[in-house]
C-alpha cells in the first residue's frame, strides 16, 4: 500500500481553505459597504466653490427640514454615470439631491450635465478634494444620507443603483421618516 505523503495532501487542503474564504466573502450581507466613522454624526463643514451657473450649498442646507442627500460624483467617473439615472428618479420623487463634485474641470463637470440632466438642488465644487478628506469619503460616487439636524444617517460607497435603492436607502429613509414622527 502506498503511503501518502503530507506533501500531496497540503495543496488540495489550502485550496480548499481559500474556497472556503472566498465563498463566506461572497455571501456576506453586504460586500460592498465600508465602514463610516461619521454615521450618526454632524456632517462636517461645507466648504465648497462654485460651478459656472450653478449655486452651491452650506451647512445651513443640510439642517433644513426633511431628509437629503449629498452626492460625490466626478466627470471622469463610469459608476457616476451608471447612477446618475437612478439620482434623477430619486429627485423626481421629491427627494432633495446635493452635488459635491469633486476634483473635476468645471467646463467637463458642466457638460456631463447637460448630457444627462442636473438632479441636484443645489451643487458645489470640492476641487481640491479637501471636504472629500474631511467626510472621509473613499472615492466617487459616494453619497450620504442626512437628516434635518445635518447628522449622517447613511453612507453608500458605490454608485446608487436600484439594489442599493430598494435594499439600502428606501429602508434607512423610513426609518429616519418614522423616527422623526416618534
């Protein structure tokens, strides 16, 4: 009979390993969130410029009554453009829409909405990417969910699609919605 050797048995046994990893991965609840350090915080100080023909927001906005989004998006970016139909849905419905465009050409930031539509209420340039670093935000499109004390209920890291929309953002709506009649 032939022995079998430690050597033989290792690399099924590892593969198997990473099999296992990579499947437990897979089926977490949501692969796509990020931890955020700000949630159930003020957001932090607005401290944006202007684009040409567009009138940015502040602090004050974001402690307006109801609750609101702010939308990191750029020119350059393909999941930008992917949400961007969802963001114009999300204010068709009455949902107020803030833009940050960050590190973008004003005339490049300008022509991707006239391409596609403006849905934000209000929109300011993060130039610099500065306000980015202070909301802690990884990467555009990112989006945060605000209530009307300017407190961060909600981050989505990722563009908004209609998944995150119906999973992630309507349920974290009514709660902050039920939570205001309480």
């Amino acid at each position: 009979m032939a022995r079998i050797s430690p050597l033989m048995i290792a690399p099924p046994l590892i593969f198997a390993g990473f099999a296992l990893l990579a499947a437990v991965g897979m089926f977490r609840e949501d692969p796509e969130a990020l931890p955020s350090a700000r949630k159930d915080q003020q957001a932090p100080p607005v401290v944006l410029s202007e684009l040409p023909g567009k009138v940015p927001f502040d602090d004050a906005t974001l402690r307006q009554e109801g609750i609101k989004l702010v939308n990191y998006w750029a020119s350059w970016c393909a999941p930008c453009r992917v949400e961007h139909p969802n963001l114009e849905a999300l204010a068709a419905e009455g949902l107020p829409i803030y833009g940050v465009n960050y590190k973008d050409e004003p005339a490049n930031a300008i022509a991707f909405l006239t391409e596609l539509g403006d849905p934000y209420e209000r929109i300011g340039a993060d130039r610099d990417g500065r306000m980015a670093l202070d909301w802690g935000v990884y990467g555009v499109p990112e989006t945060y969910l605000i209530d009307d004390t300017g407190t961060i209920l909600l981050r989505i890291a990722g563009p908004i699609t209609q998944r995150v929309i119906d999973k992630t953002l309507r349920p974290a709506i009514e709660a902050a919605q039920n939570k205001r009649q309480d």
